[in-house]
C-alpha cells in the first residue's frame, strides 16, 4: 500500500495548476520557480527527495558574489556623492546603508544555509503528506494569490519609483534583484509557516474525530471488539504524538534557519520606514500649518510604506494563527481526556499533554517572538519616530523662516 501511494504522489508531482494544489511541490511551485530565475534555489526534485544540483549551486555562488561587489560599488558612489551635498542627504545615504547590508546579508545567509534549507523543504515535504486534498487546495488558494499578486506589485512599484528616480542602469538591475530577492525569501517562511500551521490543525481535527468516536461508539457489544477498539485508538494517538513531535522539531529547525533573515528583513522595514520619513519629509513645505507634500516623493514613499506594511502583516498573521493553532490543540486534548473512559487512552492523552507542555511551538527568531505583540510594539516605536522627527521638521522649518526674516 506504501508503494501505491508513494507512485501516486509522484505522479501528482507532475502536474501542475494555479490555486489547485495535490502536494507540497504543486503548493510551493510559484515561490520555487521565482526561486529558480533568482539563481537562489539550488535543488532538484527526484522523486519525492531533495538534491543539491552542482550547477545551479556554482551558479548561486556566481550571483552572491556579483551581487555583494555590485552593492559595495552602489555604496561607494552614495558616499562620494554625500560628501559633497548637504547634510540633509545623508538620511538617505543611512537608509541604503540598511537596505544594501540588509540585502546582501539575506544573500550571504541563503547560500550558506542551502543545504540545512534543503533538509528543512524536505522534511516539510514529508509531514505535509498526512494533508488531504482539501488543504492542499486551500493552501494554494493562499499562497498562489500572494505570491503571484505580491510579485506583480512589486514589478509595478519597482519601476515606477524608477521612472521617478530616474536611477543608473546598474543600480536598477542590482535594486530588482535585490527587490525580488527579498521577497522570495520572505514568501518562503510565510509559505513554511502556512503548510506547518495546516499540519498542527490536521493535528487537531484527528483528536476531535479520536473524542467523537468515543462518544458515539461506546461499547455495548462484546468484549473482544472493545479491546481492539481501545487498542486501534492507542495506535493512532501514538502517530499523532510522533507527527506532533515531527512538526515541533520542524518548527525549531524552522526558527534556526531563518533566524538571520527575519532579523534582516526587520532591520530593513525598520530602515525604510525611519530614514524614509526623515528623507522624504525633508521635502515638505508648511503653509499655515498644512502639510503639502512633492508628488513624486509622496508616490515613492507611500508604494514603500504599503510593501512594508502588508509584508510585515502576512508575516505575523502567519506565524501567530500558527501559534494559535498550535495551542488549539492542548485544548482539544483535555477534552478528549474527558470523554474517554479507558485508563491506558487517558494515559497516552497525558503524556501527549507533557510532550505539548515541553515542546515549543512558537515561531521566533533569535531575541523576539514574531506575533502580534511584536508587531503592535514594532508599529508603535515607527508612529513614535515619525511624530518626533514631525515636531523636529516644523521646528527646523520655523527657525530658517524667523532667520529669513531677522536677515531681511
């Protein structure tokens, strides 16, 4: 029977079609392809496995290093040209500072972490088989739409903020690249995330079929069926505890992996959005206390901000209803405690209870917990910087106009 299902998994991974999944491949297809064209996807997929392909590695060392000089070379001429501008530049010298490091060490960490990513996709892989059909088809009705639409918009963005920039050639392929390189790897934990999070509710929805089982069927038959009744449920708890196992060293794993790139993608939102009001707020012109922003900057600095802010939103929805869902499940474990009545169910279901208590299931990365907390905090500190360098724009602008005035 393995083998049957094995050759019909394989089979399924040979097509392919938009919003209707039958696997993990056909699930991940979008994000993997875009992977592909970026040279940061080093893998082929045989059969159901994983496999490091020399080429397309030697390749994704070729593109890191192009990409790491041609950042270098981009922050050489910004400082050039700080140097011999006014100081009000240097806003914007700070914000590609963040951005480039941020940029290329997303870049560095992808290539070094190729094969403990590939490991990752590969146990993913293999948990997610316990998924039906259904959840396949509504994962990929999620992840198609938001990796397809988030890269649409991002092309869009990209180059109408360079039509109002009016960037170098060079500085246009490095920051498109650099662009969807980001992305990529953002929508890859989201989509990690999303096929975990499916795989704790298959969790659950195997002990709320265990409790209605043993409330519907209680036994008023003989002893022998009530016997391999109680035994069939032991055996079935028992693969849960270890698929639960399975997913929570999945989700850790998960957390070390991409520990470095939450942190740059963080450091990078932060950036953009700080330096970006103290850049672009430089051209604002007050007139009778009204605001009156450059179209141009105000279009740039708004496509920014809604990229950070959805980005930053898709991520910590993800990772906290996967937290939730992970929780959902000590719940439904008392209630089948409950409602069972044999001693060796009641047993399993508590040490099920201790392994849910030792494990950790929270979607982190090194020093903060990536949940709603943090966002509401992350997006309280950027409210707080903008008012302040606000109140510090209006009183600079106020102090020239008194200096114009005493001149005159």
């Amino acid at each position: 029977m393995s083998r049957i299902f094995l050759k019909q998994m394989i089979s399924k991974t040979q097509r392919w079609q938009l919003f209707y999944a039958t696997d993990f491949h056909s699930v991940m297809y979008p994000c993997f392809t875009l992977c592909r064209i970026l040279g940061i996807f080093p893998y082929k997929i045989n059969k159901l496995k994983f496999e490091i392909s020399k080429p397309l590695y030697i390749l994704s060392i070729i593109i890191t290093c192009a990409l790491c000089l041609c950042e270098y070379t981009i922050l050489c001429q910004y400082n050039t040209f700080i140097n011999v501008t006014k100081f009000e530049a240097t806003s914007f010298f700070f914000e590609i500072i963040f951005y480039c490091v941020s940029a290329a060490s997303i870049a560095i960490v992808t290539l070094v972490l190729s094969r403990s990513r590939m490991r990752l996709l590969q146990i993913i892989m293999e948990i997610s088989l316990k998924l039906d059909l259904e959840s396949y088809q509504k994962l990929s009705r999620l992840i198609h739409a938001k990796d397809i639409f988030g890269f649409f918009y991002l092309i869009c963005k990209f180059f109408t903020c360079t039509y109002i920039t009016n960037l170098p050639f060079l500085q246009t392929i490095v920051s498109l690249y650099t662009v969807l390189l980001v992305f990529a790897m953002d929508m890859l934990y989201i989509n990690c995330v999303c096929i975990l999070k499916a795989c704790y509710k298959e969790i659950n929805n195997s002990l709320l079929h265990m409790q209605d089982f043993m409330i519907n069927k209680e036994p008023r038959v003989a002893m022998l069926f009530y016997k391999q009744r109680n035994t069939f449920l032991i055996i079935k708890l028992k693969n849960v505890q270890k698929q639960h196992l399975m997913i929570s060293k999945t989700v850790q794993m998960l957390n070390i992996i991409f520990s470095l790139q939450l942190h740059a993608t963080i450091i990078s939102s932060y950036s953009a959005i700080i330096f970006g009001f103290y850049h672009y707020f430089h051209v604002v012109k007050w007139y009778n206390g009204i605001i009156n922003l450059n179209e141009m900057f105000s279009i740039m600095f708004l496509l920014t901000a809604i990229d950070i802010i959805i980005k930053l939103a898709l991520l910590v929805w993800a990772c906290e209803t996967g937290k939730n869902q992970a929780q959902e499940i000590r719940t439904t474990i008392h209630d089948v405690l409950n409602s069972s009545r044999d001693e060796q169910i009641k047993i399993e279901l508590q040490l099920f209870s201790l392994q849910l208590l030792h494990g950790e299931n929270r979607f982190s990365a090194k020093g903060f917990n990536v949940d709603a907390t943090f966002f509401a905090s992350m997006v309280g500190t950027i409210t707080t910087y903008a008012l302040i360098l606000l109140q510090f724009l209006k009183m600079s602008q106020s102090c020239d106009e008194t200096y114009t005035i005493n001149t005159t």
